[in-house]
C-alpha cells in the first residue's frame, strides 16, 4: 500500500491581504483602545489633581478667615496701640497704613489690584483681592524683628523690638501680627502659562512679601454678609464695593456689620487634558456685575479640566466690628 504524498504550497495572494487587513484591523483596535485609556486616564487625574487643589485652598483660606478680627485677649483692633511706631514696607514702598489698619479687620477690592507691593507678574483682571488681619492663634515668645501684639482684656499694643511693652499684668499674652492679602496672579513660580492664588504675607523685618498658595486657581470673588439689623445673622450678601459699605454713598447703612464671607473660586488643572479635550462649560461668578466666564482665549484656555467651589465661612470674631 503506498502511503500518500501532500504537496506542502504557501499561502496565496488573496490569503496574504486578507491577513493583512485582519490584523491591521486587529491593531488598530487596540490602539484605539490604549488612546481612550489613555485620555480617560488624562481626564481622571486631571480631576483629581483639581480637587486636591480645591482643598487645599479652602484649607488655607478658611482658617485664616476665622481667625481674622482676632487680638488675642483684646476685642478691638482700632484700640490696638503702637501702630504708629512700626514700619511695613513692601518692594521698597511704604505700607504702613496699609498693614497695620486693624480698626479693618477683614476687607477686599472689587475685580482689582490696587494693592502697594507689586504681583508676581500680572494680577489677573477681573478678580478680587481679600486682605485679612488679625493675631496669630498660638501664643509666642518676643522677638526682635517680628511684629507682634501683646495684649489683655483691657490693653493691646503692637512691638517689633523683642521687647514686650510695659503697663501689662502678667496674665497678658503676645501672639504674632498676621496680615494676608490673596490675589490670583496670571502666572506662577513653577510655570509662566499657568495662574496661581498667591498672597502678599507680613513676614519678618516687617516686610511684605509675595507667596505662592496654589496653581490653577483662575479667579477669586469675595461677598460681605452684612448684618444690617444687629440680630446677629447676615440680612444679605453684598459686593465689597457696594454702596452699604461705602461711608460716602448715599446707600451707606452706618450700623451695618460684616458676619460672613462667601468664596468663589474657579480652578483648573495644572495640565491640559489633550487635544480631543474642550470645556465648553461658561461660570458665573458671584459678582452679578461681571460676564460669565466662557473658556477659550487666552487667560481662559478651554482644553483643561475646571472645578467652581464656592464656601461661606462666618466670622466669629467681628460680632463688634
């Protein structure tokens, strides 16, 4: 019996290309399938890079924000002595009158920088400035060059020599002289093209100087709650330039108290989420007085990732201010 024989032959043409465009359909798939991946995983961390962001600027605003108006043992910051003594300077200015003004404890500048130290680069247009002043909340040990208040129920007074003013019982206590001033610049330490939350910081020798809080951050909006009828409660929020906070407007409410703070910050990623990526979303901020903000454009770029947080904080420490 003879055993059979196969011609063994290669594949033909039409088995070639069809192999061929089974699997660089096979391919394509896949790299489909890793640039969705891809940009899912781009978007996603964006997010979450946004959000840390978001928290850490409340983080740091909000204590900051409940300690404003607080002197220590002392309850008014337009009695605290000393003030004319101590000098501030910011970029070589004098800001004195500026730093030390405590009979205003928390205040803010409407869509405008007009502060006397000079931004990083360029104040952001459109955004608010919210200055806070108050004591440190930890009790601390004089030193010379640090501005300080000592102070009891009845005294306060300011000093910057380490040494600690006399005329006080020894139940008196000395805590460092905050001053903060937050701005969103257009810029950042870190990257020319990406903004930032930054403040100008009492810091020691009496100079102001310009810190960086947080990148992203590409607005900031400040409302007063107002008290207008002494119950203790905020009767409306207004903005920091309006005419109830105004001594020389005719809408001026002379009995007026500021109770409340509301934030609003709109902050985006430190990266672009890709080309296929575009935020088409407009913001509103708190200020009725300003346009949405529609990304697109150069201060508003529409290919990153956005996050709008707004936070009311009261102010326990202004129930006289």
């Amino acid at each position: 019996m003879k055993p059979w024989h196969f011609r063994s032959r290669g594949m033909t043409l039409i088995e070639l290309m069809a192999a061929l465009t089974i699997g660089l359909f096979l391919t394509w798939g896949a790299f489909e399938v890793y640039t969705r991946s891809k940009s899912n995983y781009r978007t996603s961390d964006a997010t979450t890079r946004v959000l840390e962001n978001t928290r850490y600027a409340l983080e740091t605003l909000e204590p900051d924000l409940r300690l404003t108006g607080f002197w220590g043992q002392h309850r008014d910051g337009g009695r605290v002595a000393g003030t004319g003594g101590i000098a501030i300077s910011c970029d070589g200015a004098d800001v004195s009158g500026w730093a030390l003004d405590l009979a205003v404890p928390v205040e803010a500048t409407d869509d405008l920088y007009d502060l006397g130290c000079e931004p990083l680069t360029d104040a952001r247009d459109g955004s608010d400035v919210l200055v806070l002043r108050h004591a440190a909340e930890r009790t601390a040990a004089p030193e010379a060059g640090r501005v300080q208040l000592h102070s009891d129920l009845a005294l306060a007074q300011l000093f910057d020599d380490g040494v600690i003013p006399a005329g006080f019982p020894p139940s008196a206590q000395t805590h460092d002289l905050v001053v903060h001033a937050y701005y969103v610049d257009n810029s950042s330490s870190f990257d020319p093209g990406t903004p930032s939350l930054r403040r100008q910081t009492l810091v020691d020798g009496g100079i102001v100087e310009d810190q960086e809080m947080i990148t992203g951050v590409e607005n900031l909006q400040v409302q007063f709650g107002l008290d207008t009828n002494g119950d203790g409660g905020v009767d409306r929020y207004v903005d920091p330039d309006d005419g109830a906070m105004d001594e020389t407007s005719a809408d001026f409410i002379a009995d007026a108290r500021v109770r409340a703070v509301r934030l609003w910050l709109l902050l985006r990623s430190d990266e672009s989420s890709g080309a296929d990526y575009s935020d088409t979303r407009s913001y509103q901020p708190l200020d009725a007085s300003l346009a949405p903000i529609t990304p697109g454009g150069e201060l508003y770029a529409d290919e990153f990732q956005r996050l709008v947080v707004t936070k009311t904080i009261f102010l326990r420490n202004l129930g006289g201010s």
